[in-house]
C-alpha cells in the first residue's frame, strides 16, 4: 500500500509525510532526498555533462532507511543525510531531477522499495508519474512566503549563511524549473486531494489528513 503526498518546494511534503508515518506506524519515503543524493554525487564528481554523469549511475549505491523520526541516506557507503540539505545542494537539484534518465533510476528506486510494506511517500510527480495508482493521493500547497520560512528553518541546521531572501528566490526558480520541465513536470493529480496549509497549524494539517486516510483506506 502506498499514500503519495505531492506538491511544490516547501509546501511541508516531508514533515508531513514523517508525522503520519509516525502516528500511524508505516513507513516513510522522501523522494526528494534520492534526488538530492545524485544531485550531490554530481557536484562532487566534479560536475560532469549529463552524458558523461548518466554513466556513472550504474556505480551509484543509494541506500536510504526511516528512523529515529529522519530519513537518513547513505551515497557508496557514506552518510550524506545533512550534507544533502545544504543550499548549494538544493540551487542545483532541479537541474538534475529534471533528466528523464535520472528520473527513470529514481523511480526504478522507489517502486522497488514499496514492494511489500506499506508506505507514505512525498514528491513533485509521485501520484501521476510514479504510482499512478497509489491508493490515496495528497496535493500539498501554501504561499511562497510561508514554504520559504519553513525551508528556511530546515537548512540553517546546516548552512547558517543562508538568508530568508535567498530561500523565497530559490523558491520561485524552483517552482518555475519544476512546472515547466518536460519530463514528469509538477502539477496535480486529478485524483489527489489538495491541502492548503497556509495559515494552518501543524497539528491541524495532520489532523485533516490523518481523517482523510482512515476514512478513505484500510489504515483504521
């Protein structure tokens, strides 16, 4: 069984996600931090050509596993969980993400690890590119100043340079790379669910949806 929650940078996909899985005792699975992890693995790479990084891809070992409330992932044996989360990680991740070949080795990832178990996963495209038939489809939005404040607060645990200014711009280049890409663009399911946490609590936006999973699945 799997519950996707898709929406754009900052939207509080994963915090949501993490909680959830929490509370209901499943499984947790952060899309965008495989694509952070080869995103990572291309800048230290020296980043080459897309070309010339396509075939490295058969050398990468992603391994990744929830625990301890944090999805941790590891890249060839190395933990890379904070180092992912840097701002020179995320201007970089949607030049990466965008490639079709690298999309297909992180979706191959994920569907693989969904196999038995049940899981909830976050994204930009899980719930029409992904699992197109995930048993229960989220669309999560807010302003741009509230998902920058929140993104804010989450890469200052590792990078103290970043400013409020740098986070909403990056933002908006990724919501503009995101929606436009050509392969596996962000946009709504017409299935999903759309939850808009502007203005909400945190603990109401997980209420609202907790009800929503036990009405609209077995998870009771």
């Amino acid at each position: 069984m799997i519950i996707v929650i898709d929406g754009p940078a900052g939207s509080g996909k994963s915090s949501t996600a993490k909680e959830i899985a929490n509370r209901l005792n499943i499984h947790f699975l952060d899309s965008g931090a495989l694509y952070r992890a080869l995103t990572y693995y291309w800048i230290v790479s020296g980043k080459p050509d897309i070309r010339s990084f396509i075939k490295l891809l058969p050398e990468v070992d992603i391994s990744s596993e929830y625990r301890d409330k944090q999805f941790y992932v590891a890249l060839n044996g190395e933990d890379i969980t904070n180092t992912i989360r840097t701002q020179h990680v995320a201007e970089n991740v949607s030049e990466i993400a965008s490639k079709p070949q690298i999309r297909a080795y992180v979706n191959n990832y994920m569907r693989n690890l969904v196999l038995n178990d049940i899981y909830i996963a976050d994204g930009r495209d899980l719930g029409t590119a992904v699992f197109p038939d995930a048993d229960l489809k989220f669309f999560m939005t807010a302003s741009i100043e509230e998902r920058a404040k929140r993104r804010l607060k989450e890469m200052t645990l590792s990078d103290l340079s970043i400013t409020l200014k740098d986070v909403e711009e990056n933002i908006r280049q990724r919501d503009l790379k995101d929606q436009s890409r050509a392969s596996d663009p962000l946009k709504k399911a017409d299935d999903a669910i759309e939850i808009d946490t502007t203005g909400k609590t945190f603990d109401e936006q997980i209420n609202q949806m907790i009800t929503i999973i036990e009405n609209q699945t077995k998870l009771n």
